[in-house]
C-alpha cells in the first residue's frame, strides 16, 4: 500500500503528536511497518519489515513485565502464607487434577505446581489416566470437596471428549473455586448489586493487576477488549467496568475492528489469532495487554516456531506507551493469580468457621 509524507503527517496531526519530535518518529516508524505487513495471520510468510529509529528508541513502548510483577506477588504472597500458617498451624492448600498427559497441560501444571512449591503452598495432586470416566472424575472432586486440608480445586483443562467439562466444573464447591469460573462467582463478578465474587477468574485478574501495578489510570478511560470467551474476554470487561472504564467488546461479527481499536485508551488482546492487531490501529499513547499466546512459524527456530501474541509487537511499541510481551506477559500473571485465590479461599474458610463457633479446617 503506498503512502506518502502528507498521509503520514496528517495521521499524526490527528494524534496531536506532531509537536514532539521523538513521538513524531516513533509514530512513523509504526505506521510505515503496519503499511508494508503481510495480511493478518499469514503464516510462513516473510515478517513484516522493520524501521531502524535508534534515536527514538527511548519513546518506544514501555513492558509491562508480567513474570516481575508475578515474582512481587509470589513473594507477597509467601509471607500471606507464613502468616495464616503461624495463626492456624497448617497452609492454605490446592488441589491440582490433571486428566492425561497432553504436552501442554502438563507444562501448565508443572508451572502451578513449581510456583506453588515456592511459596509454600500446600499441594495436593491427583494425575489420572485418559481413560478415567466422568463419574469417576465426578467423584474424585466430591471427595476433595471434604478434604479440609484442599481450600481450592483446580482441574487442568481441557478434558477428555468423553468427559462432560460443564458437569466436572460444576460439581467443585463455590467456596474451592480457585479458578473463579463457576456460575456463582461470574455471577457475582457481573452483578454490581451481586455478593462477594470470592475468587476472580485467574486471567482476567492478573490483566488488572498489571494495569494497576503499572500505574494506568482506568477510571473514565475507554476501553476495547478482543475477544468474548468466558474465560478471559467477558470476565475482563466485567473487571474494566468495575474500574469505571467505558468498555467495547469486539467479536468476530464487529465490523471494522480497526476503527474501534482506534479509540481504544487501554486494549486487552485476547482473540487467538497471532499478530492480529496491527500497530496503526492503535491510538497513540494506548496501553496495550497482549493476552494471546500462539505459534508462528519461523524457519531459523530450532522447534520451527516462535511464540507470538495477539498483537503485532514490532508495530506497537512504536504506538504504544506500554505494552505486555508474550511470553513473559499474562501468563506468569495467571499462575500468580491463582495462588492469591487460594489463599483468598483459605482465609475465606477460616474466617467462616469462626464466625459459626466451629473449628478451622485443618
């Protein structure tokens, strides 16, 4: 696509940068990268090209370091857990129940446990093989429902075809939802007028936690979030909202998507196609979470892929004023937010059985 130094300076006119030098160029870097890319999810095909801009690179974007604020929150909530175990004489515990052994859920879970381990976290582990019917999975989360030592079950998805996912989930009580997926909590987490959510879906938590530990004012500000899963789009509007951001949801069926990126002060990418949003559609100065995690093909990689996000991170940090890298984004936060909910759930417990006169689980 040509375009010229008009088209150029008219962009950024728009974007009130044109009075700041090093903005100025930083800016045009991004919008001649994004204009000479290849289309959105072309696999194999050549990288979009790059702009050399050594004398701006002080305005480029800055990283909102996931696995550092991650490390911040292990160590916080270590000493949480010291704490409650000095006033109880046992540690909060999670219950982790893997199904098979997919590649990728046992690298998931090898994580969650490695972190829990170093927080002191007490950890229960149920590995089952493929063939394990859903009665059987059915029964084995009823039991850690009683288990006073579990405070929070997590059960590793996804699950076998033969196993009902819905039935699984729905059988693990609201108070050892260390997941926050469960009706109850959404529920709650929507509903301004709601009860307690008691634990925030681990996700959409740890995208909050990073715009707030990185000083993003959210209040007033607008909002885009990509993506509609119940997973991480819907949950992570809801927080936005909470936050008294003005929020937009696009979908697959939004038409334009650019144009309303375009508006977006804070963008939270979470729409599974790698490199999707170009860094011309950002609006100069947007904070940018980059939730997606994919594979991109790249010859000169000894596994032949590389790890990309959902944005184009060569384009955007040349428009952005922070961005989250991918890996070493979202994903040690989620992990580290999973820890906080069990020990949210642990305390939860304890505080209940006092106000009932009874004893603390142990």
């Amino acid at each position: 696509m040509a375009t010229s130094i008009d088209d150029i300076l008219e962009a950024a006119t728009k974007a009130g940068i044109t009075s700041d030098p090093r903005r100025l160029i930083s800016f045009t870097a991004g919008y001649i990268s994004s204009l000479t890319a290849p289309a959105t999810g072309s696999e194999g095909l050549p990288a979009p090209k790059r702009v050399k801009i050594s004398a701006a690179e002080s305005s480029l974007a800055k990283k909102i370091d996931g696995r550092a604020m991650a490390k911040q929150i292990r160590s916080e909530m270590k000493e949480e857990i010291r704490k409650f175990k000095e006033a109880n004489g046992y540690a909060p515990g999670l219950a982790v129940v893997q199904v098979g052994n997919r590649p990728d859920s046992s690298t998931y879970v090898r994580m969650k446990k490695k972190a829990a381990a170093e927080v002191n976290l007490h950890t229960v582990d149920m590995s089952l093989p493929e063939t394990v019917s859903q009665d059987e999975l059915v029964g084995i989360v009823q039991k850690l429902n009683k288990d006073p030592k579990v405070h929070g079950i997590l059960v590793q998805l996804p699950l076998p075809k033969h196993i009902d996912q819905a039935t699984v989930l729905q059988g693990i009580l609201v108070s050892k939802d260390a997941d926050g997926f469960l009706a109850q909590n959404i529920g709650n987490l929507c509903l301004r007028s709601g009860g307690e959510c008691v634990a925030k879906p681990c996700t959409p938590a740890g995208c909050m936690e990073m715009l707030k530990r990185s000083g993003v004012v959210i209040k007033g500000k607008t909002a885009v979030v990509l993506g509609r899963s119940d997973i991480v789009g819907m949950p992570v509007s809801q927080l936005l909202q909470q936050c008294n951001a003005t929020v937009t949801v696009c979908h697959s069926k939004t038409p334009d998507i650019p144009a309303v990126v375009r508006r977006a002060d804070i963008v939270v990418a979470a729409i599974g196609k790698p490199e999707f949003v170009r860094g011309s559609w950002l609006k100069p100065g947007a904070v940018v979470i980059d939730v997606g995690i994919n594979q991109k093909v790249d010859a000169t990689r000894k596994r032949g892929y590389r790890l990309v996000g959902d944005v184009c991170r060569d384009e955007a940090k040349h428009v952005a004023s922070m961005i989250s890298p991918v890996p070493g984004g979202v994903g040690p936060m989620t992990i580290a937010m999973l820890i906080c909910n069990t020990v949210r759930l642990a305390q939860r417990a304890v505080a209940e059985a006092g106000a009932e006169g009874g004893p603390a689980a142990q």
